[in-house]
C-alpha cells in the first residue's frame, strides 16, 4: 500500500485524528512473520539473509582457539618471552650456584 498523504484538515477533530492514524499506519508493512517462520511458506534461514549460522561461528571461534594455543605455546618455547624477566637459562644458572653453595655449607658443617 502506498503511503498516505495530508492534503486536507477534517472540520471534525475525531475524524482528523483517524486521518493522522491511517496516515501513520500507512508506513507500516502489513503483518507477515508468520510467513517466514519455520513451517511457513516463505521461511528465512540464516544463510538466506547472509547471516552467520551456528555451525560457521563454532568453526571461527575453534580456529581462534586454536590460532591461541599455536601463539601461546610458540611464545613459552622462547628463552625469555617477556623483557626484564630471568630466562630459563638464567634460573638454571641461579640453580646451579645456590646448589653449589648448599654443598659447599654442608663440607663446612661437617668439618
């Protein structure tokens, strides 16, 4: 249906405010939802509206998991994955010395 338009005032106010609403209700479609719902005779699918389906989100968000994990764990296999931290090597070695010097303290006890 076309949209209305004004081109006269009712003398009457009940009429005139009858007047603006078919005017208002002129913009709106007719009622159909029905129509397109599951069952009816001109359904919408996700993919027929170029929405993304459940299966296709699914896939996105296990490919960005996976992409996550790739990144984390390539990021822990570095030797010093964050700047101003001790590196493995650096707490190896910090091992190593305290665990000289517990031997030695321990040769110094029993003599």
């Amino acid at each position: 249906m076309p949209k209305a338009r004004r081109i006269s005032r009712a003398r009457d106010k009940r009429a005139d405010v009858q007047l603006q609403e078919t005017i208002d209700s002129s913009d709106k479609p007719a009622p159909h939802a029905e129509t397109h719902s599951a069952g009816g005779n001109d359904t919408i699918t996700p993919s027929s509206i170029g929405a993304e389906t459940p299966a296709a989100a699914q896939a996105k968000a296990d490919s960005a998991e996976t992409a996550a994990k790739d990144y984390t764990d390539t990021h822990e296999l570095k030797d010093n994955p964050h700047s101003g931290s001790a590196s493995n090597t650096d707490i190896t070695n910090l091992q190593q010395q305290i665990d000289d010097l517990e031997a030695r303290i321990t040769a110094l006890e029993n003599v």
